[in-house]
C-alpha cells in the first residue's frame, strides 16, 4: 500500500507533550488538523495518551486502501476504546472480524429500506411539533432543539413508544453523552476510572449509567414478555432484535441487546442534531442556496436538497476522522508503520483539500450536482468499507424531512453574520454558537409544498 520507498520511522509530526496534544486533540481538532497539514504535509503523526501513535491520511488513494484492506489488520473496534465506557464491550463501535460481522448483518434490516421510510412521517409530525413554539424576533441555539428531535426519533425509532412514556430515559441521556470536562481524563486513561462516591467525577457518571441501565433493562425485559404473549412486534428495533438471530441461531443476549440500543441511541442523534444545526448556519447565510431550495420546494423535486445536505457535510463534517488499529506492521505512503499504530483518515482534512475541492471554504450544492460529483472515496462523512456508518440512511432521511419541513413553517435569519467556528461537544464538531437564529414570522399559510422525500441512501 502507498509508494514503494519504505522508511523505518512514523512520518513527522508535533514533538510536543503527550498530553498536550491530547489536550489539543480532544478541544481544538479542526485546528491541529490545519496546523499539522500545513507543516508536515500527509500523513503526519500525533502522540496521544490514549492511542498512542496516531498517523492521518487525506490521500483519498490511501483511504481507498484502508476501507478496503483486510478487516483482520484494520481493526476499527481497537481505535475506538473511548467508546467502550458509555457504549459498552459489544458495541458495535468496538467489536472487529466476525464478531463485527455478525452484529452489523443483525442490525442492518431495521435501518434500512422501506422499514426505515416508514419513519418519515413521523420525523415529519415531531418537527411540525416543536416548530410551533418557537419565539418571533429572539435569538436561540438551534442545535439543543435539533438534538431534542432527533432524540425522539430515534427513541421512537428503536422503543416503538412516544418520547413522554419514556420521560426518565429521555432526560437521563444527554446527560450520559455529554461528558463533563471534570470526567474527561477517565475516559482518556482507564486508571483514572476510580469511583469515590456520589460527588466524585467517575462516581457521578457510574451512577448515572447504572440507572440508565437499569431502565433499558427493564424495557428488554417488559418487550420480550410481550412478543411471548402476543406474538407480534411492533416494527421497532428492539422488537426486531429480540426476534433475530444470527447464522448460527443464536439470539442476542440483554448485555448485547443494551450495548446495541445504547449505541444507536448515542450515535443515531447526536451527529444528526450536530448536522442539522450545521444545515441551518449554512443556509442562512447563503441567500442564493436558500431561494433555490425554496424554488426547488415549490416544484416538489428533491435534487437540490440532496446537493445541499452533503455539501453540509463536506464542509462542516460532524466527525473529524474514522480511525483502524494495526494489527501488524502495514506500509502505508512509503511509511512502514508497526503494528498498535491507529491510522485515522481524515474526513475535516479531506473535505478541505483545495486539490479535491476548489475553494473548500466556500459553501457550493452544485458541487454535488452533475456527473463529476465526488466519489465515496473523497466525500465520507460516513466512514466506509465495511465499517460504513449503518445510520447513514436513517440520518440522511432526518435531514430530508426536518429541513423542508422547517423551511415551509418559518421564516429564518442567522443570529449574527459572522458564521460560526467549529467546536466539540463529546465525540462530534459543532457550531461554536449552537446554530443561533431567529424567526422573522411564522409561515400559517406557506405556499410550499413539501419536498419529495428520496429513498435513503
């Protein structure tokens, strides 16, 4: 893989402190990612406490590789041991090889196809829902409502059972992903994971997800007496996966069954609320995008709004990178790198690339639109290869549905000119502001029509 000249060392890259850059890679990522591709070019190397030595790649030929390359070498599940606290050991984010295999054949069914659309009306009565009360003329943060909705997809998505039935396990999540600054280090480095009491950081966190646990627990327990009465499921996730079973007849246990759920709990709302608040900073703040999605509306196609949400997420990725553990030593870009070492392709990196992306800071639909629309290889917001993110087709059927359905309900300004910088809030890149904006009036009688809503991808 990569060029035929071997050197012996990880490529360059910052001689400063572990634990600086780790510091610098948990808070500021966009701007190590500038910093480093600037100085050392691609790949570079950092050194952080958690991983190691961590080596990025933007070459879309070198990416191709990795998604490609053996699923015995490249392990996913390894580099993602951050994970493991909040997603448990059988998360799908940590599991490699046939273990991998085997989980993502069982939960691909429900997130995808005509199961998955029949979602989209309910999507569309949560955002018609929440829409209705937001304040004329005040400035707020949109991203904060995004990941409320998104929540109720999803909890309705995977539980089969309105957000207000779940009340406790609905206020209780956000609280487990958003890590505090004070529990940071414990997930960084595993000894730190010291639980003195109630008030201590790592104590607050193991109560917390003891009570969540308990909750999902006796959600598994209540569905699986149900479907043994009844005999019928109500089409949710956790309906389908207590029926499924794998090649080998083998059904999922209540520890697989909550790493599961609490997975796609995790990751099947807060990227997409990150994504949306993005969508809406972009919009506001190109007046040519937003007539033209509006024309487009009235004329009932869904092209430009396609171009629109994965320009959104070239230019304002929700993940920085998708990481592969070596196994053994592998060459990569003339570097014959050792086995432990993580390779991250860089997604923020990539997306940014004046070579794949004239102009990378301008935000353009119509880059999407045409015959030499970016590849899977040079556009991947959602990973790739057999690691590609099961949520795509449920996330890209959120952003078709809430960002039209918005745009008939309310008229919107951006808070302020100035667009928004990127920040972090757990595991994805956000607006710095939140996505501020204002409602300018409510449309009662808009003349648009609803978008057609694409078959997800």
């Amino acid at each position: 893989m990569g060029t035929t000249t071997v050197a012996t060392t990880l490529p360059p890259g910052p001689r400063a402190p572990r634990a600086l850059q780790t510091y610098l890679w948990l808070t500021r990522p966009t701007r190590v990612f500038d910093h480093c591709a600037r100085r050392y070019g691609d790949p570079f190397s950092l050194r952080l406490l958690f991983a190691g030595d961590m080596v990025y790649v933007a070459d879309p030929d070198v990416v191709r590789d990795i998604f490609k390359g053996d699923p015995k070498v490249f392990h996913a599940g390894d580099a993602y041991t951050l994970m493991e606290p909040t997603g448990g050991s059988h998360s799908l984010f940590l599991l490699d090889e046939e273990a991998h295999l085997r989980m993502r054949k069982l939960l691909l069914k429900p997130l995808h196809g005509e199961r998955l659309q029949r979602w989209a009306s309910v999507i569309e009565d949560i955002t018609e829902r929440e829409v209705r009360g937001w304040p004329v003329g005040e400035s707020f943060e949109l991203r904060p409502i995004t990941e409320a909705m998104t929540l109720d997809v999803i909890m309705q998505i995977v539980f089969g059972i309105e957000p207000e039935h779940a009340s406790e396990l609905r206020r209780l999540l956000p609280r487990l992903f958003h890590v505090s600054l004070s529990q940071a280090p414990s997930f960084v480095l595993p000894a730190l994971r010291k639980d003195l009491g109630a008030w201590s950081p790592w104590g607050r966190y193991v109560r917390l997800r003891a009570r969540i646990d308990e909750l999902l627990y006796e959600e598994i327990e209540r569905r699986r007496r149900e479907l043994d009465r009844d005999g019928e499921d109500r089409g949710d996730v956790l309906s389908l996966l207590l029926r499924a079973r794998d090649e080998e007849g083998r059904a999922l246990s209540n520890v697989e069954l909550r790493d599961q759920l609490l997975t796609m709990l995790l990751a099947g709302h807060e990227t997409t609320a990150s994504a949306l608040a993005w969508a809406f900073e972009r919009i506001l703040r190109h007046p040519e995008v937003l007539a033209r999605l509006l024309d487009e509306m009235d004329e009932g196609g869904s092209a430009y709004l396609d171009a629109v949400i994965k320009e959104t997420l070239r230019s304002r990725p929700v993940a920085a990178h998708v990481a592969r553990m070596l196994t053994e030593e592998t060459e990569i870009k003339g570097y014959r790198l050792p086995a432990r070492t993580v390779v991250a392709a860089g997604i923020y990196l990539m997306h940014h690339s004046p070579e794949l992306y004239p102009d990378p800071h301008e935000f353009r639909p119509e880059r999407f639109l045409g015959d030499d629309a970016p590849d899977h290889y040079t556009w991947i917001p959602f990973g790739g290869g057999v690691r590609r993110c099961l949520g795509v087709g449920l996330a890209t059927l959120e952003m078709q549905v809430i960002i039209p359905a918005i745009l008939r309900m309310v008229e919107l300004r951006a808070a302020r000119p100035e667009p928004e910088r990127f920040d972090v809030l757990g595991v994805t890149l956000v607006p710095s502001r939140g996505g501020e904006i204002v409602v300018k009036r409510h449309l009662t009688e808009s003349p648009r029509t609803p978008a057609a809503v694409g078959a997800a991808s």
